[in-house]
C-alpha cells in the first residue's frame, strides 16, 4: 500500500475511533484529539484534571476501541517499583522464576501518578524512554505498541509528591481536562444514570497501529517547519537570544530538545490525521499548547500575577 493511500486508511480510521470513543465519553474533542495524537506518534500522555472528570474511564474506552491490552495502576504512597514491574520468586523446584508486573501491557493506566515516591515514579522511567524494563539484571523487551497514560490531579496536594522535570519531559502531551458545559453535563448524567450499556467495538489490532506509527515516522517535513518549532522551543528559554522580554520575566526555566522533536512529530500526526501529506506552521501551532504545558516552568512572578503557561505559548506565536 502506498503512502498516500495508507494516509487517507488512517483519516477513515480515526474518524471511526473518534465515533467509538464519544459514544461512552461526552465532549472533549480536544482532549481525545490529543491523545490520539500521541498514539499515533508512538508518545505518552499526562491528564490533569480534577477528579470526577472520566479520566480514567476515557483511558479505558480508548484502548477498548484500539483493540489494545490494557492495564490499570493506582498509584498509592505504599507502591514499590516490583508492584509495577513484577519481582522473581521461588517456584517449586527452588528455581527462581520472573512474574511479570502490569507494565508488560500496551496501554498503561497510571493512576494519581503523583500519589507515589520519586523511586517508584522512576521505575516508569526506563519503560516510557526504552520500551525496556531491568529486573534482577534481566533486560526484558515490552509488548509494542506500548504507552503511559498518567493521569494527575491539581488539586489534592495533601500527601502528593510532584513530578520531577526531567520525568514530566517523557510525557509528549500535558493535557489539561475542564468541567463540561452546562449541556454535556446534562447529556453524562441522562446517559450514566439507566441501566443502558454501550459497546466499545475495536478497531484496530497492534500491528496495525506500529504501521500508522512508521507512516507518520515517514511524513516528509519543509525545512522551514522544523526551524518554525525549534524557534518556537528556543522563545521559551530566558537566557537564549530569541526571548523576549515577556518570557525572561515570566519564566525560569524553558523547554529542552524533546519539545522541539515532540512538536514535529505531532505535528506530523495532526498532518496526516487530517488528510496532509506534509505539516506545515499551522500544525505545529495546533499542538504546540499540549507539547510546552509542561515543560516550562513559570517563576513567582507569573503565580503571583496570575499569567497561565497556556497564555506564555499564546505570546510565543
């Protein structure tokens, strides 16, 4: 199959899945668009929300409808890095035998990811950068294709511990869940409150998945595009000659390198989703919000005056 045809498969597709999902999940369209972004682009995805707000429900539904394995993990302040990756034990005959942990799944669930210490918050880290997991000096590859789905909420600060940066940059998207509208509120509670169930149908099988993910590796980029997003990442950094002065007062710290390859790479996906053979600015900008959320880090000065980093990415275009 050609590119070309391969890439109007893969708008029919997604189009489908799109259905699929919004029969179980009322609105969000952005929030979907977004993770169906950094699925297609082989990414992870951090949900922050407030609670109540079908995170975890939406997870689920999506990799219902991708025809995917999938697993849930609550993270809890008690967890251990082998509740996630799986521990050896001695079977019968006194050999040591390797029992492997939910991360040996397609989709994983993390749930309340900030719930959970920095040691077992890093024992997700090898897994989302290398695919890979160490256990007892055993390298043991993971199923593909294979994403992290963490979900986080704002607003419990009570025994949480943040993110570190340097793990926050391995999520491609920070995707930011609002309440409903008035109207959506009413369409979720008239549809969660009978006893009418929907099927979740899967679309697609894993192989089918790994091939859109080397199609969109294979959409070809102008030049001019990829100096539009590394610009657009270099803005971000205070002391890099292209700040200006709004962001030397506003931010302490910009985005590295893997923004300027994640927004590529989603912008090649938001391309070819909607039928383009190539990506140009305009797609860069669509995903360029859910790609910076999270790796800039604002200063006292921008708390204090109230300034978003959704509104810092708006000054930057």
């Amino acid at each position: 199959m050609s590119d070309v045809t391969a890439i109007q498969n893969l708008v029919e597709k997604q189009k489908a899945l799109k259905e699929e999902i919004s029969k179980i999940i009322v609105g969000q369209e952005e929030v979907v668009n977004q993770i169906v972004l950094s699925i297609f682009s082989g990414g992870h995805a951090l949900l922050v929300g407030v609670p109540g707000l079908a995170k975890t429900l939406m997870v689920n539904t999506i990799s219902q409808a991708l025809g995917l394995d999938f697993k849930r993990i609550q993270f809890t302040p008690d967890l251990m890095p082998s509740d996630i990756l799986g521990s050896e034990i001695l079977d019968e005959s006194r050999n040591f035998k390797f029992i492997k942990g939910p991360i040996f799944s397609n989709i994983i669930l993390a749930d309340e990811i900030n719930r959970t210490p920095p040691k077992t918050q890093a024992a997700l880290l090898e897994a989302m950068q290398e695919k890979a997991v160490t256990i007892a000096g055993q390298h043991y590859q993971l199923d593909l294709p294979f994403f992290v789905l963490a979900t986080q909420n704002p607003i419990e600060q009570e025994g949480t511990y943040p993110l570190p940066e340097a793990q926050l940059d391995r999520f491609m998207f920070a995707v930011k869940l609002d309440y409903p509208s008035f109207a959506e509120e009413v369409q979720v509670v008239k549809s969660t409150t009978t006893d009418f169930t929907v099927q979740v149908n899967p679309l697609f099988t894993a192989e089918e998945i790994i091939n859109f993910q080397q199609l969109i590796r294979r959409v070809p980029v102008a030049d001019n595009v990829i100096e539009y997003a590394v610009t657009l990442v270099s803005k971000t950094r205070p002391d890099n000659p292209l700040a200006t002065d709004f962001i030397k007062n506003y931010l302490d710290w910009g985005a590295g390198p893997r923004a300027s390859q994640n927004l590529i790479l989603a912008a090649k996906a938001n391309a070819a989703l909607n039928g383009k053979f190539s990506p140009d600015i305009e797609d860069v900008q669509a995903v360029a919000t859910g790609i910076l959320r999270h790796r800039i880090i604002k200063n006292y000065k921008a708390d204090a005056e109230g300034i978003s980093e959704e509104m810092i990415i708006k000054k930057l275009f």
